[in-house]
C-alpha cells in the first residue's frame, strides 16, 4: 500500500500477506478509535519491514481514542525468533531482581521465594562482534499496573522478567520493532491482546456505568471484608480505568477475592487469618487463593 491506498503484498515465515488501510481499520486495530491515515501507514510498513503476520497475533495497532496516538503492539515470542535467526545473536540470561534479607540479589529465572520483595528484572545478552555482554535492568514498580491485571497479579516475575528481555531483545537487533512495544511494556498480557475488550470507557458511559454500578454494590454488600483504604482502592480503580477491558477484569478479581474471602470466613477461621489472606493476595500467589 502506498497513500495513495494500493494493496501491498509481501511474503512472511508463515505466509503470504496483504494489507490495506481498510484491512487493518476492520480487523487489525483494538480499541474504537479511528487511526490516522499515517498511522495505519506506519502500521503496514513496520509490518512489511519486519515481514510480520499480523492476522497470526504477531502484532497488534491499538487506538483507544482520537486525542490518543495509537500504539503499535508485537509479540515477545516473534521477537525472539528474529534474534535467533540474526547472524551475530550468541544467547541470553534473564531473571528477577529481589530484596531478601536487606540484600538486593539477582536470580535466575522467574522464581522467587514468598518471602521476597520483587523490585524487578534484569537481562544479559550476547553477540558474537560484542567484547562485553550488554545487561538491562527493569523496575518492578515501573511497569505493573496500577491495579491487579491477570497475569501481572498471579505470575509477576514472570511478567517483569519478559519486560527486560524485550528491551535487550530490541539492542541485540538494531532496527528492527523500532516504535513498538511488546504487551508487557505497556502492562498487559498477549492474552488480552488477543481478547481484551479495548473500547475506551468514555465512547460507552451506559455500559461503563453498569459494570460501575455493580462493582459499588458488591463493595456495599461486602464492606466487612474491606477496610476504609481497601475500599477507596478499588473506587480509585474503577474511577481510573481507561478501556473496558480493564473494568471487566477488576470486576472479576473483586468477585475472586469476595468468594475467598467467604470461604474462610465460612470455615470460622481468625481475623488474624483474614488478614493473612489479604497479605497472601497481595503476593500475588493464585494458588495459595484458591485452595480453600
């Protein structure tokens, strides 16, 4: 395609594609609003450049609204196969940076004990015309949600850690994804690329109100499992969330923690048990919260 709106066709690993504004406008962009024609055109040629298949979830054209730029979304996964199909790539180690005992220490891989801060992740790499390896580091803090998310609530250090390898994915191959980000840098998961309802909340107030209303009113039926902060959290977030997308999960996690919660209060278990349950949660481990 040019902008002048002719097809383009250009071959990938996986197949023959062809693209057109319209194509990738219908099928292609997440989120309701209408991008740009150079942004579709940015879009297309990043796709042609890097020969991706975006119709096999290799890369996604989010657009949440008009006054919002859009953003261009690819696979870690892809990425990781155009480093190891590139001449010069020589490997990579990765892993989570925790604070234990006062001390801060570098592991590898996702795991962490319970008993650890995560702060956040690092990720060395190698090229065979590189003397030293280069290292990236990652903040933790910098990049989870603001508020739980799937994946980043129950895996977080695998979340963090795919952070940094997409960063020194990105160094290891010059040129390549320049302008894009993976799911991970931008908080979410290839999950909710994949199925995330993207509408802006404010293009659809009557919907957004009923997932609102239903939310405060289980806030209210339940306010004996929440403290005054806990609960102004959970308004903030839902006040705060920019797709709907986001809404439907938050509700999702307030209806998990509201059936946890009844269970061991069924079960005439202590408040100080209560209270670790909260703690618990907020390790983000799923297994320990579901086994009651």
């Amino acid at each position: 395609m040019s902008e002048d709106g002719k097809v383009i066709t250009y071959q990938t690993s996986k197949g023959e594609v062809t693209l057109t504004a319209e194509t990738i406008r219908k099928y292609l962009v997440n989120g309701k609003g209408s991008p740009s024609d150079s942004e579709l055109l940015l879009f297309l040629s990043m796709c042609k450049y890097n020969n991706i298949n975006p119709f096999l979830g290799e890369a996604w054209l989010i657009k949440y609204s008009a006054d919002k730029p859009a953003q261009i979304v690819i696979a870690r996964n892809l990425m990781q196969s155009r480093a190891a199909e590139f001449e010069k790539y020589n490997g990579m180690r990765s892993g989570v940076i925790v604070v234990r005992d006062g001390n801060i220490i570098e592991g590898d891989g996702s795991f962490h004990l319970p008993t650890d801060e995560l702060v956040g992740a690092w990720a060395e790499g190698y090229r065979k015309d590189w003397e030293q390896p280069r290292k990236i580091t990652v903040s933790f803090d910098e990049y989870k949600p603001k508020y739980d998310r799937s994946l980043w609530d129950t895996k977080p250090g695998t979340m963090i850690v795919k952070v940094a390898e997409a960063q020194l994915l990105r160094a290891i191959v010059p040129g390549n994804f320049e302008g894009a980000y993976t799911p991970e840098e931008l908080s979410r998961s290839e999950d909710e690329m994949q199925t995330g309802d993207m509408r802006d909340v404010t293009e659809y107030p009557e919907e957004v109100e009923a997932i609102r209303t239903e939310v405060y009113q289980m806030l209210e039926d339940n306010a004996d499992m929440f403290d005054e902060t806990e609960d102004k959290n959970w308004r903030v977030a839902f006040e705060d969330s920019m797709v709907i997308a986001d809404l439907n999960l938050l509700k999702e996690n307030l209806t998990r923690d509201i059936k946890n919660y009844r269970r061991r209060e069924n079960g005439a278990v202590s408040k100080d048990e209560q209270k670790k349950f909260f703690d618990e949660r907020a390790e983000g481990s799923q297994e320990d919260l579901e086994i009651f």
